[in-house]
C-alpha cells in the first residue's frame, strides 16, 4: 500500500526502489534539499490519510540526505539517508530528518 502511495505521489522523474523489508528510497535527480523535503512531508501526509481513510493508524519516518561533492558514489548518500531515519526512528513516528550540510539536522511531524 505505501509503494503505490508513494509511486502516485512523487514525480515523473524520480525513481522509487524497494531497499528491504518495510524500507524505501526514493532517488530525485536534479533537487535540492528543500524539494526533497517537500516530497518527504507530501508523502507522508499521504501514508497518514490512507490509514485514516481505512480507520486504522498507518505511520511513517524518513530520512532524508542529498548528494554531496566528494560522494564517492550512492553508497555514501544511502549511508546518510539511513543515519537519518535512525535519527527519525529514535525521536518517534511520523518523524523526518534531513542532512543537508555536514552538522545540520533537523526534525519536523508531517502535515
């Protein structure tokens, strides 16, 4: 349910991969931080009313994180992204955290 949530709510040329179990990346060529982060609350204000509209509690972190000069490839940007959902994780559900720049970090509830 939450992949065909995501796949209607991101963009034409954004690319929605499955990494394992309950978790999914989203790769967005071309955007910048405040773009992804657009996409990060639009999609989870999506999961929430999906599980409202079935009356049941459906929740979702991220962690978001963008390229950066020096990325020796995507390997280094899903490291980060996944430091950032366990930051998002530990502060609590329906929580985003994004790494934009080497000490930024912050948090915010969708909605």
């Amino acid at each position: 349910m939450v992949a065909g949530i995501a796949s209607a709510v991101k963009r034409g040329s954004d690319l929605l991969v499955r990494l394992g179990g309950d978790e999914f990346a989203i790769l967005m060529p071309s955007t910048g931080g405040p773009e992804s982060n657009t996409l990060a609350k639009r999609l989870a204000s999506a999961v929430s009313s999906t599980g409202k509209s079935f009356q049941f509690s459906l929740s979702c972190s991220f962690g978001v994180s963008s390229y950066r000069a020096g990325d020796m490839g995507p390997e280094d940007l899903v490291k980060r992204a996944d430091h950032q959902l366990y930051l998002a994780k530990e502060s609590g559900k329906n929580q985003i955290s994004w790494d934009h720049g080497p000490e930024l970090v912050r948090f915010s509830r969708p909605g």
